[in-house]
C-alpha cells in the first residue's frame, strides 16, 4: 500500500502537497490586488496665478498690520468733539517775583478762528504757499511725498518738507517733533483720521488756531497782534503774506529779526498769491509798494528764553485751561533787564575784534530760584537756549570741584603742592607758558590755575571721587574718569555748571533749579504750588569755608580781578577752554549766583584769544552791580581764622592763557577774614585790587617755607 502523499523523494522534488492541496487536485486561483487609483494631477496655479496668491496673502497681511497700527495709534486719541468745544480764549499770563508782567500769552489750545470773520486773503494765502491742493487731497499728498523723498535723497539731508496742512496739524495737536519712520506713520494715519472727521473749512481753522508764528505766537491772532498789533480781521494783504511766509522757519523770517529776510519772503508769497489767482495783479503792485509796520520789540523780550524753558512743565499742569491762568515765577524781570543789558553791551563793544558771536547768562538764588536767563544775543534771531541746550568744555570752572575733592580729603588751602612736569598714562599736562613754578600752596596754585597741580591733585584723590563731589552739588550731564578730566574737558550747560556753584553761596545746601513756585486761576484757585524741599547738606562746613576762601582769592587777587564789586565779597573761578573757544566765569556773592559764557556757536570757530578773567567776568560784573543796588550785603561761609600768610599768590594768571599783572602784596585777609564766628566778611576796602603797604615782596622759597611751617603747627606735614 502505497503511502499517503507520495514518496519521500517527490516531496522533496516539489510533488508534495502546495498549501495543504495534492500536486494532482486543481490549485486555486490566486486574487488579484485590489488596484487603487491614483489621484488625476493637478493643475498648476502658473506663474500668474502664484503670484497673484501671494500677493492676495501680502495684501491681507499689510491690510491687518495697518489696522492693528490705526488701532494702536487711535486707542488712546481723545474726543474729537472737545476740540470744538471752547468759544473763549484762555491765556496764561506769566508774573515776577514781584508782581509784574512778564509775558501774556495765549493757551496753545485756543479755539478755531472764525473764517468767516476774516479776509479770504488771509487764509488763502496760507494754501497758497504751504498747501495748494488742499481741497482736493485727502490728508495727504502722495506726489508731495515722493518729490520731496528725492529731493531730500539728492541733497542728503532734509532739505524739502511734503507735509500737508493736514499732517501739520495732526503732528501740532497729538505727536511731538520727533524725527522718525514711526512718527511719519503716525501722522499720515492721523491725518486720514482728522480728514474722516472733519470738513476741510473745520482743519483750517482748527491749524490757523494752533500753528506757530515764532516769538511764543501759537495761532494767527496771537500772531497778528504780536508783529502788528491788531487783529487779524484787519490784516492786509502784504501782511497776511508776510505771516503766511513765516510758517516754513518762523525763527529765520521773523521781522523782528530781519525786516529785509521778512519782506522778501512775503514777495514770494505775493507771487505765489498772483499766480494762484488768489489775488490780482493790480493787487500784488500795490501790496509791494505797502510798508510793513511791525512791532519793533516782541513783548516779553529776551525772558522768552526762560518762558519757551518752564512753558513745557506749565503746560502738564495745567491741561486744557477752562479760565485764564497766572503763573507766578522765580524770575526777576529787574535782574533779567540788567543781564540782557549787560551781554548786549559787551557783544555790540567786542563780538567783532574779539570774534565771539554769543553770550549766556544764568542766575540763581540761594534756593535755586532762576532770576535771569539769557539764552543768546538775540531771542528773535535765534530762539536756541544757550543756558540750557548748549553743551560745552567748561575748563578751569570745573577744578572747583576737583579741590573740593581734595579739601574733603583733608587737605587745606595752604598744602603745598610742586608745579613740575608729570606724566598720567602716555599724557603729560602742560601750563600754557611752558614754564614750572615749584612749589607752592594750592590757594596759589588755584587762583593761578595751575594745570599741572589740578591734574595730580585729582589724581591724588581719585577721578571717582572728584565726579561724586561734581554730582553731589548737582552736575547731571555724564563725566568720565579720563584723565584729562580735572581740566574740564566733559561738555556741560552753563545752567547745570552754575546751579552746581550754588551751594558755596547758601551754606553748602543742595538746590534743584526751578523756574516757577505757583500755578493758580485768576479767580485765586490754586492749581500747583511747588513744596518746600527738606534741607541737604552736600558740603560740609570746614571744606565749604577753605573752598569759600579759595573761590574769593581768584577774585580778589587772581584771574577774576575784573569782576570785584565794590561794597560786597565775591568768590568765582574762571574758565577757558583750549584754543580759546569757550570762555567762562561763575561768580556770587552771598546767596546769589550768576555764570556766564560767551563763545560762538560755531565750535570750528576760535575767539580771538577770549579768557574767562576778561568779557565774562565784565558781563557778569555789569549785571551784578545795577542788580545788588540797594540790596543788603550778604557774606558766605568763610575761615573763622586768617590764612597763615596775607602775601601767598602772586603772577596769577587765567587757565593759563591769561598772563596778568604780578600783584605779590595783595591782601588775602583783607577779603577773606571774618569779623567773628559766623563767617561774615569785614567791609572791603574801597579799592580791594589794589596794592596795600605791608610787608616787603618776598621770594616763592619764602613764601613756601613760612607756609609750611604754619601749616606743619595746624595740621601736621604737608602729604
């Protein structure tokens, strides 16, 4: 019987079973797979279609972006209803310490004018040269734009605006004059903004209430009475024109300042007008031939330097005035009349052979109160603030504060220092003649400034330590521990630099420049009153008293001799900067405090060898002896015993640049001594800058050897 499935030798050959099934029984069929169907290709979108995809998406993102931009710029707007909302005009009327007038002026906030009210020149000639197709666009001028944009772009500065009176407007009323892409931005969609909600009649009265004209004008009625002295109903066409042409540079078209540069800007206009159709030919010839009478002197004078300096804090307080305002200032307008006086007289005497173009003069009180404030030669030419814009090398006027240092050290005004060659780094200090005086005590080496000695004495006491005492008495600009640092080589504001002078002059307290006390209606509603600062005392008495007695030396016997007022001591020091482009001098007297700078804008420009010890000190004298008549004479804190030697300086000169005459037997006792403990000065003598009988002139060598042998019985060796 044969075996079931076959031998062992077929099965091995393959005649075995197949999946369970004999070789001889019929296999089954296998399945086919199932075929899935491939997807038909797709069509491409094409190079058309691709691109205009993309720039669907571009244009939605960008659409989105600009709403979120609107939106973040329009958030916190405010009612553009409470821009129409006042009929009457409140004004902010400015007041001295003693009551008078200072300036009047108009909230930068006033209503629309009326254009009904007014001649259409008038505002027709202020389209004509700022806006003419400001009917027709829709807040902003896309051709203005671009022309300008190449404009600029060729000559590589900014040299063409394409602002429509609509952006001017929004910039006036909601951004600040910030240089940015973002604040374009922001006044291009405001502008759309304002467009949307107003009629084109509405925006420009809304701009001819709020523009400014120069001079503190905010708005065309100001204007009109400020340069004519009416209102502006009853303008003609040349000075319509004329206001109209101040708009592109009110300070450098101002008639005030330049009657000529005026005139010929307001031709333009008139041209314009006449081609424009706005007036007739017949009209432009007789509006040429009609003169122009201005108001010669703009009111307020040269205080709007310090009305254009609180106006900024005055306006935060106050807001949007619902009724007329006083502010009650520190000024002294009998104080600002004599600085005024006193820098013009000297710039028409000297600005020509002497080559210095400017002039700055600040003055405080014992509590910080500004009383004077001369940003310039003249507000109407140039209405940059000098005292508290310009930035320059005080030199000289800085080593106040490097002594100070050394005084705090316990150094005395009688140590002994050698004026010889020193090297700091790869940097060695030289006096302007070249020369070395040896030794001598640092009361000489200060009122002769010494280079040498300031340069190693900060080094003693430490670059850091002479910044602390500089910022301790309120120094705020950045000073860096270079070496060159004790000369006065860091760029500071006469008001920063006098202001840090204060303190010798009160007692040694520290004081934050104000410019007004309070703010109230006129109904006597108080808005803002400044409060009484607790008392911070930044020198202590004894550096106060030998610093005091230093400070009083320069003048009396040293580089500031021409600022010594006849029936009071004055303390000061002196400042020139290398190649006589800055000249300072900062001086006071009992609880007064005035600096003053004079130089030229032009830093390129050097003066004709101007030093501190000349038309500084001459400025500040000419204001300080018409400003202290018929007031008391106060002292400051000096030694409460003599200097140990009454004939210790001699040859003094300024900064080392100024060379004056050897006056080796002038009297430091004399100006310096108190007549009892409470640090009051005797009476000065009649003529304090003279030679007095005495001892005989002595050498340096003596002089140094008496010195230090007082000095070694007081307070040991000199270090």
């Amino acid at each position: 019987m044969a075996r079931r499935g076959g031998s062992k030798a077929s099965r091995s050959n393959g005649g075995s079973r197949r999946g369970g099934y004999p070789d001889d029984a019929p296999q089954p069929r296998r399945r086919a797979r199932a075929r899935v169907p491939h997807p038909a290709p797709r069509r491409g979108r094409g190079f058309v279609g691709t691109l205009f995809y993309w720039a669907a998406v571009l244009v939605l993102w960008i659409g989105i972006g600009s709403v979120g931009i609107f939106i973040w710029v329009a958030s916190d707007l405010p009612d553009p209803e409470g821009l129409w909302k006042k009929t009457d005009r409140p004004s902010i009327t400015y007041i001295d310490i003693r009551g008078q007038v200072v300036d009047r002026r108009g909230a930068p906030d006033s209503p629309p004018i009326d254009l009904k009210s007014l001649p259409p020149y008038v505002p027709k000639a202020v389209l004509a040269i700022e806006d003419r197709k400001f009917y027709r666009h829709w807040g902003f001028d896309f051709e203005g734009l671009a022309r300008a944009f190449y404009v600029n772009a060729r000559a590589g500065r900014v040299v063409q605006g394409g602002s429509t009176l609509t952006q001017q407007l929004a910039k006036n009323l909601f951004l600040s004059s910030e240089q940015s892409i973002k604040r374009k931005a922001q006044e291009l969609l405001l502008s759309v903004w304002l467009e949307s909600r107003f009629t084109k009649d509405e925006i420009l009265s809304l701009y001819l209430a709020r523009v400014y004209f120069g001079s503190g004008a905010y708005g065309l009625d100001e204007a009109a009475r400020r340069y004519f002295d009416k209102t502006p109903q009853k303008l003609t066409i040349s000075e319509a024109a004329l206001l109209a042409g101040l708009l592109k540079a009110p300070s450098r078209f101002n008639p005030v300042s330049s009657a000529q540069r005026a005139e010929d800007r307001a031709t333009v206009v008139l041209d314009v007008m006449e081609a424009q159709k706005v007036i007739s030919r017949e009209q432009r010839l007789q509006a040429v031939k009609e003169p122009l009478r201005f108001v010669p002197i703009s009111r307020g004078g040269g205080a709007a330097y310090f009305l254009d300096w609180i106006a900024g804090d005055v306006g935060a307080i106050v807001g949007e005035p619902e009724e007329d305002i006083i502010v009650e200032t520190t000024l002294d307008m009998r104080a600002q009349t004599n600085a005024e006086s006193a820098i013009a007289q000297e710039l028409n005497q000297n600005a020509k052979p002497l080559k210095m173009s400017q002039g700055a003069l600040v003055a405080f009180a014992g509590d910080g109160g500004v009383r004077a404030m001369v940003g310039g030669r003249n507000y109407q030419e140039s209405e940059f603030n000098r005292v508290t814009d310009a930035k320059r090398q005080p030199g000289s006027a800085f080593k106040p504060f490097v002594y100070l240092a050394a005084m705090e050290r316990g150094e005395t005004p009688y140590s002994v220092r050698v004026d010889a060659p020193i090297k700091v780094g790869q940097w060695a200090p030289q006096n302007y003649d070249g020369t070395f005086r040896g030794a001598m005590p640092l009361i000489g080496a200060f009122a002769r400034s010494i280079n040498t000695i300031a340069v190693g004495l900060g080094e003693e006491v430490g670059r850091d330590n002479v910044i602390r005492a500089a910022r301790r008495l309120g120094i705020r600009s950045r000073l860096d521990p270079q070496s060159t640092l004790a000369l006065g080589t860091e760029v500071l504001t006469p008001l920063e630099l006098t202001a840090a002078y204060v303190p010798f002059a009160n007692g040694g307290m520290a004081i934050t420049p104000y410019g007004f006390k309070r703010i109230r209606t006129r109904s006597g509603r108080i808005l803002w009153e400044r409060p009484s600062p607790a008392p911070r005392r930044v020198i202590e008495d004894g550096p106060l008293r030998n610093m005091n007695l230093m400070l009083a030396q320069v003048v009396s016997a040293g580089t500031a001799r021409a600022a010594q007022l006849p029936d009071r001591p004055v303390g000061g020091k002196t400042g020139t900067t290398s190649d006589y482009r800055d000249a300072w001098f900062i001086g006071f007297t009992g609880g007064y405090v005035a600096g003053v700078w004079v130089g030229n804008d032009n830093f390129g420009i050097q003066t004709n060898k101007v030093t501190g010890g000349s038309a500084p000190a001459r400025i500040w004298k000419a204001f300080m002896v018409p400003t202290m008549k018929g007031v008391a004479a106060r002292g400051f804190a000096l030694p409460l015993t003599p200097p140990p030697d009454p004939n210790a300086i001699a040859e003094p000169t300024d900064d080392n640049v100024e060379t004056l005459p050897v006056d080796p037997v002038d009297n430091v006792a004399e100006v310096a001594a108190p007549t009892g403990n409470d640090g009051a000065p005797p009476t000065p003598s009649p003529n304090p800058g003279a030679p007095k009988s005495g001892p005989e002139t002595r050498t340096l060598d003596e002089i140094v050897k008496d010195v230090q042998a007082k000095s070694n019985e007081a307070s040991g060796p000199p270090r």
